[in-house]
C-alpha cells in the first residue's frame, strides 16, 4: 500500500474509431456509445457539475492578483484574499477549501477574459506613455533647432533693417537742415519787410482814431444836454396825465365792484333756494326713476290681466244690455195698453220720468262701452302692427339663413375640390414611390444605361470605329470590353472626385450665415444656381438634396433663436418658389395640384429616408464647362423623383420653421395676456374715483397699458427681425394674422370665463389696450399686418358691449345686429348676465332682452346647435405652395455675388455675374 501511496497512477481508455480497423475513419455513432458505456460522459458531465477547476492559493493569487492589487498588497491570509477577488468579480457557487481554490465550470474562462482585458488595458497605457515620451522629445529637439535658425535669420534681418534705417535717418537729417535754412532766410526777410510797413500804417491809423475821439466826445455833450431837457419835460407831462387818468379809472373800477357786491347779496338767497329746489328734484326724479323700473315690469305683467278683465266686462254689458232693451219693450206695451186702457183726461205719473232716467243712464253706460271698444280696437290694431314687424324681422331671418345655407353649399364645394385634390396627391405619391421601388429593384438596366454612355462618349472621343451596339454586353470576352472600360474608369473617378469636392465645399458654404444681396438670400440664389448647373434635378438617383436639408435642420435646432429661424424661413421660402416655377413633373407624377397639409409626419419620416445606394458618378455633368446654357433665366426642367421629393421637404421645412416662429412668439406673449385682460387694483380705484387732474390722469393711463405696451414692443421687435431678414411680407401677414387669432381667443375667452373682467372700468382699460395695438397695425402699415386688426373682432365687440352707455334702453335686435353682429346668442347672454358697473352704478340690459336671450338659447339647444361659448385657437398652416407663388415677386439671380469660399474656386465660375 505504501508503495502504491507513493506512485501516481494514470488510467488510459482505448476507444475503436471504426469497426473495419481502418484509419481515418470515424463512426460518430459507435465512438458516442463506447464512451456513454465506459462511463467517460458521465464522469465528465460529474466533473462538470462540481468543480473541474481547482488552483492552489499561491498560484490563483499569482495568476489573478492583478484582478484586485489593493486586496493583494494588504497583509491579509492567502485564503481569504483568493475569497475577496473571488467576491469582487462577482462570481457565485465557487468554494475555497483549504489550500485550493474550487471553480465552477467556465468561472476560470471569465477570470483568464477579465484578466486578459486588465493587461491589455495596462499594455495600451505604457505603450500610450512611452510614445508620448518620444513625441515630446522629438517635438522639444525639433523646437530648439527651429528657435536657433529663426534667431540667426532674425538678427541677419535686423541688421540688414538697421542699416537701411541708418541710410535713410542720415539723408532725412540732411535734407531737414538745407529746408530750415532756405526757409529762415526767408522769412527774415520778409519779417523785415512787414515791420516797416506795419510801423507806417499803424502810426497813420493812430492819427485818424485821434481827431475822431475828440469830434465824438464834443457831439456827446452836446447831445446829452438836449436830451436830458427834452426826457425832463416829457416825463411832468406824462406824470399829471397819468395821475388823472389813474383817478378816474380807479373811481369807475369801485363803483363796479360796488355794484356787483350789491347784486351778488341779493342773489345768495335767491341761489341756495334754487340749489334745494334741484336736489329735491333730483332725488324726486330719481326716486321716480326706480318707482317707473318696477312698475313696467307689474304694468307688464298687468295688461294681460287687464285685457281679460276688460274682455269680460265686456261680454257682462252685452248682456245687460240684451235684458235692458227687453225690458224696455215690455214697458212700452205696458205703457201703451194703459194709455188704451186709461180715461181720455191726461194724468202725468212719475213711472214715465223714472223710465227715461233710467233709459238716459243705459244709453251712457253703452256710450261708455263703445268707448273701451274703441279702446280694445286700437289696442287690437296695435298688435297686428307688431305682429306684421315680427313678420317682416322672420322674413330677413329666413333670408340670412338662405345666405348662409348658399355659402355652407359653397363650402362643401370648395371641400370637395380639396378631397379631389388630395387623391391627385395620393396618386402622384404612389407613382414616385412606385419610380424609386423601379429605380432600387432595376440595377441591371442601370448598368446597362451607364456603360452605353460610357461606350457612345468614347465613340464620340474617336476611340471606337464602328458599330457600338457589341460593346453592350457587359459579359463578353472581346478586345474592346478589355480596353475601354480601363480609359474610361480614370475620367470617372476623377469626375466622382470633384463633385465630392464641389458638393462638400457648397454645404459648407450654405452652413455659414451668407447674409442678403437686397432683399434676396445669397444661400437660396446660390443652392438654386448650383442645382440647375449641375443638372441635379434631372438624374435618378443624387445625394446632394439629402444634405441639404440636413443642412437645414441642424441649422434650425435651436428653436428660440428667431433671427436662426427667420433667415431659414426667407432662404426655404425663396428657394421654394424658385423649384416651383422651375420643376416640371415627368409623366403623371406632377400633374396634382400642391395641397395644404394638416400633419407633415408622414413627410419627415420620410426625410430621413436617404438615397443609400446612390453611385457617385451618376452626375457626370457636374465639371465646369458642361453645361453652356448657364443659369441666366428661369427654365423649366423635367424633374426626376429626387427633385420632386426634395421640393416636398422643403415645403414641410418651410412650414415647420414659420410654426416654430409662431409658436415661439405666442411663447413671449401669452404671460402678458393674463396681466391684459384685467385692469390693476389700484388703476381700476383711481378710475372708478373719476379724477379730473391731468398729471394723475396720464400717469394712471402709463401704468394701465404697461402691459399691453410691453406686447406692442414685442410685436415690434419681432417684426424688425423679420424685417432685417426679408421674410416675404405675405408670410409675415400670415404669422401676426394668426397671433392676433390667438390674442383676440385668449382675451375673449377669459372675459367670458371670468366676472371681474365683465365691469366698465376693466373695459375702458382693455379698449385702450386695443387702441394701441391698433396704433401698432397703423405703423405696421397693411404690406405687413394685413389684415390682422380684423382678427379682433370678438374682443372689439364684446369691449364695446361693455363700455356703452344706456344698456336698459337697448333692444336684443340692436345689440345682436348693430352693436354685436359676430357674437352668439349664448356670448351676449353670458356678457349681458355677468356685466356689473363699478364707476357709474348702471344696470345691464332689461330683463325682457335676458328673457328673449333664454329663449333663442333654448331653440338653439333644441335644434341641436353647439352650446359652447369659448373660441378655439387655430394653429394649422395657413397658406400653401400655390398661394406663395402667387404673391411672392419674380427674383432676379443673375448680379448674387458669390460668397468668398468659393469665389476664386473655378468649379463655380459660373456663379459670378456676367459683364454683359
């Protein structure tokens, strides 16, 4: 045992390959059953599901150590260090025994991986050191050899420098001194000269000022004694006159006043009655005011009761009436058949005069009854007036409704229209995208087509003698495919090189911020000169169109920078119209009208779509000198399907940038609207207070329309940017048209959501607000505001409603047709409902005008029609390709100067104006 203890016993399985016992033969089948039989899978597959790896701790610290080198330069035990390396890796299921490591299956693989990563990393830092090293030493010997030759020529210069400066400061020095005294000698002489004469003419002067002082002197005193006498006597006469006249205008002045203080002692009295006098009459007026409010409104609701009443009575006296006149003729047979019956004497009773008493009192009450007959005609003749007025205002409803009726028909025509063109555009949409599936799915033709070129200007070169039709086939084996397509690829690769050059050079050009030749964009003219040279619009398959609007779109990421996005939005636009009055459709594929679109997704996903297999050297007219024609006029051309999706992004960016423009102004406003439609506390009391002083006037006034001004200053710089950057003037109407939109919604809507805004005051502050953005639209002039100030139409009127006066007096026919003919029936009654006066105490319009409101709002409700009050902003885009070309000007691109980047390239020698 002890010598079977001491040796180490291995053990060698045999497995036969193969049955024939033949070498190179292995049966898969026979060798898998020997080794499942002998038990080497299952052994294997035990070991593989306990732990095949096992390292003794001074060789796993020794191989993984570098793993974790701060756990390793601790003193810590052998064991618990493999434990921590073990744990810091993050591996699960291994076991630590007492002098091995015991590893799980493919657990050494991902140790010996991390380790091989941590030495590669180590590798690339000394090799990443030791070259910087030798860089720096090469750099710092290179840089004391370029400082020694820069002194050695510095200090030749310098003397060479120095003595030229010599030269030159000694011919200075003596040209300075042969002037100085050519010009002394001069001048002394001419000094001399001028003192001789000087001492002439001033001793002459001198003589002559003499004898004039003294004649001077004796005609002064002379003048001041006669002027003194004659000032003295004025001055007594003056003196009596005025005492004279100062007397008797002061005696006329007191008897005056005398007068008026005697008046004015017998008018007080006779002032403080008629001061009470007027109150009273003032209260009593008022009082009947109030008195007169409430009794309409109980003579109203008491005519009805009245005609009842009356109706009734009527009918009573008619009946009286009847039995009277029955009466009366019973008493007169009964008369006549007593006088019959009675002596021939004559006796007088007193029943006779009883009986015309009473007859004279019926014949006043029927006289009285014809008289409210009479009454009840009139009043009946009055209601049939009204009635035919009612009449006469249904007929012109009717007729408004046939109005609008026509124009609902002349809407859903216009609908129509645009549903039909919107199947053109879906059928144009379908032929390029069936033209680009063609173009990607034909290779062959496409090869085809280029080496007939290929061949026919090789032709045209004088190369090829004969027919060109076998130099088609790409597959034959003559002499000429051997040949020409190797003098050919030269010319090829050098054409793919320069339209690489020229394409890069123009967008790194049109990424620059190019500025404007008068009124029209450098970047535009120069991408449309460019596209139109190279005949870019007329092949299949081109990338340049993709990097332009690449271009386009990192230029315009930054959305708050409007002056970034006004000067794209002139560029796209300029460009715009230049593709469409160029482009011609090829086939069917730009017979559809341009539409507007409400959602341009669809578009942009489809911008991100690009041209992937485009070859390089399609665009074989992009050298200087192919074309002759040049880009003198506007010409159509026929337009492939690179050109007509092109001209669809532009127009998608076109309306995403004027979006962005205004949305970003809508961003800048909105704070200032809430503050807008609400006066201050403090204005609305001063006033509510009616002050009269002028200087607290116009200061309450500054304060009130600070906010609006600060809207007016922002519509002002916008409109400068827009301005600065020659946005055309129909895109600049567009954008403020939409925002007065959008401040006419916002305003109108928080009148009506809110009541505090629905008093007096808070409308004289908005109609001031108002007048200075009217003011703004006067200055703006019509070429760009248009007609924006019309988009106000609902605040303007709803403002009005609020700050006119005698609302009680006005009827619903009024104030729906004449003061408010744009707002609903649902908008006046909720203006007319939450309206309260906090100046002047005035009531809102009567209750008959709010009951006949309640009515036509339930006829509404009952004819199905909205209920909502609010407006709606709309933020569509209001314009299309059409209506840009026909109010933009044509634009004349034959004197645009080149930028400098590419001003002395001779690729784009065809940019520069011509002298003719």
């Amino acid at each position: 045992m002890e010598t079977l203890s001491s040796t180490e016993p291995h053990y060698i399985r045999c497995v036969k390959p193969n049955n024939l016992l033949k070498p190179a033969i292995f049966e898969n089948v026979n060798i898998m059953q020997q080794l499942r039989c002998g038990g080497v899978l299952e052994a294997i597959r035990i070991s593989c599901a306990g732990y095949p790896t096992r390292r003794a701790f001074f060789e796993f610290i020794n191989r993984f150590g570098v793993l974790a080198p701060e756990i390793v330069e601790g003193n810590h035990d052998e064991k618990v260090i493999c434990g921590k390396i073990l744990e810091k890796k993050g591996l699960k299921g291994f076991q630590i025994g007492k002098t091995k490591v015991f590893l799980r299956a493919g657990q050494m693989a991902e140790l010996d991986a991390r380790r091989a990563e941590v030495l590669s990393n180590a590798a690339k830092t000394i090799q990443h050191r030791i070259r910087t090293h030798n860089a720096r030493k090469q750099f710092i010997a290179l840089r004391k050899a370029t400082i020694h030759v820069q002194s050695l020529w510095r200090g030749r210069l310098a003397c060479k420098f120095f003595e030229s400066m010599k030269r030159e400061a000694g011919a200075v020095k003596i040209q300075k001194n042969i002037r100085r005294y050519q010009a002394r000698k001069g001048y002394s002489k001419l000094r001399v000269s001028g003192l001789v004469l000087q001492t002439g003419l001033r001793a002459m002067a001198a003589r002559k000022e003499f004898r004039f002082r003294k004649q001077t002197k004796a005609a002064i005193i002379m003048q001041t004694r006669w002027r003194c006498h004659r000032a003295s006597s004025y001055y007594k006469k003056l003196k009596r006159a005025s005492i004279v006249s100062q007397c008797r205008w002061r005696g006329r002045i007191a008897r005056r006043e005398l007068r008026k203080l005697k008046m004015a002692a017998r008018e007080t009295g006779a002032l403080k009655e008629a001061k009470d006098k007027l109150e009273k009459h003032v209260e009593e007026l008022t009082w009947r005011l109030q008195l007169e409010k409430r009794l309409r409104t109980d003579l109203e609701e008491a005519k009805t009761q009245e005609i009842t009443k009356l109706q009734n009575s009527l009918q009573s006296m008619q009946i009286k009436i009847d039995e009277t006149s029955a009466l009366l003729v019973k008493e007169r047979e009964a008369a006549r058949k007593a006088i019959e019956e009675a002596p021939p004497v004559i006796k007088e009773k007193q029943v006779i005069v009883e009986d015309t008493k009473r007859i004279d009192s019926l014949t006043g009450e029927v006289e009285s009854l014809k008289a409210s007959l009479h009454l009840e005609e009139q009043r009946a003749d009055n209601s049939e007036r009204r009635y035919a007025e009612a009449q006469e205002s249904i007929e012109e409803k009717q007729k408004k409704l046939q109005e609008t009726e026509g124009k609902v028909h002349q809407l859903l025509e216009s609908l129509s229209r645009l549903e039909e063109k919107l199947t053109n555009l879906e059928s144009e949409n379908q032929v390029l995208r069936q033209q680009a599936v063609s173009v990607s799915m034909a290779p062959n033709k496409f090869l085809s087509g280029r080496s007939k070129s290929i061949v026919q200007r090789s032709a045209e070169g004088g190369h090829i003698v004969g027919d060109p039709k076998p130099a088609l086939d790409m597959h034959s084996h003559s002499i000429i495919q051997r040949d020409h397509p190797e003098v050919e690829e030269k010319p090829q690769k050098s054409l793919n090189e320069k339209q690489q050059e020229n394409q890069e050079l123009l967008i790194r050009c049109i990424a620059q911020h190019l500025g404007f030749a008068g009124n029209r964009p450098i970047a535009a003219c120069i991408i449309y000169k460019c596209l139109l040279q190279w005949r870019s619009f007329e092949v299949e398959r081109t990338s340049v169109f993709d990097r332009i609007i690449q271009t386009i779109g990192n230029a315009i990421e930054t959305q708050d920078n409007n002056d970034v996005l006004a000067y794209w939005l002139s560029n796209a636009s300029t460009l715009l119209l230049l593709l469409q009055r160029t482009l011609k459709a090829s086939g069917a594929a730009g017979m559809a009208p341009q539409r507007r679109r409400s959602s341009s997704a669809t578009l942009f996903g489809r911008m991100t779509q690009s041209f992937r297999g485009t070859p390089q050297g399609v665009n074989l007219s992009f050298v200087n000198g192919g074309l002759n024609g040049g880009v003198d006029t506007l010409r159509q051309v026929e337009a492939k399907y690179p050109a007509l999706l092109f001209k669809q992004q532009l127009t998608a960016y076109v309306e995403k940038i004027y979006g962005m423009i205004r949305d970003n102004l809508k961003k800048e406003i909105s704070p200032l609207l809430g503050l807008c439609i609400q006066a201050p506390r403090i204005s609305r009391a001063s006033l509510v207070k009616g002050s009269s002083r002028s200087l607290a006037n116009s200061a309450a006034q500054q304060a009130l329309i600070a906010h609006w001004q600060g809207i007016v200053k922002s519509l002002g710089n916008f409109l400068n940017t827009l301005k600065a950057n020659h946005v055309p003037p129909f895109l600049v109407r567009k954008v403020f048209t939409q925002i007065f939109s959008f401040i006419n919604v916002q305003l109108f809507n928080s009148l009506l959501l809110r009541r505090e805004c629905c008093s007096f005051s808070n409308g004289e502050y908005v109609k001031a607000g108002l007048a200075e953005l009217e003011h703004w639209c006067y200055k703006a002039t019509d070429e760009y505001a248009g007609s924006a100030w019309d988009e106000l139409k609902h605040i303007r009127q709803a403002i009005g409603f609020l700050v006119i006066h005698q609302k009680p007096k006005k009827t619903l026919d009024e104030i729906s047709h004449d003061l408010c003919p744009v707002l609903s029936i649902q908008q006046l009654y909720r203006i007319s409902t939450m309206y309260w006066d906090d100046k002047y105490g005035t009531h809102s319009v009567s209750s008959e005008v709010i009951s006949n409101m309640r009515v036509l709002m339930t006829e509404d409700s009952n004819n199905a029609v909205s209920n909502s009050f609010l407006l709606d902003d709309d933020s569509s885009i209001p314009f299309s390709v059409d209506d840009i070309s026909k109010s933009m000007e044509q634009i004349d691109i034959l004197d645009i100067e080149p930028p400098p980047l590419i001003h002395e390239n001779s690729g784009f020698s065809f940019l520069l104006p011509r002298a003719d």
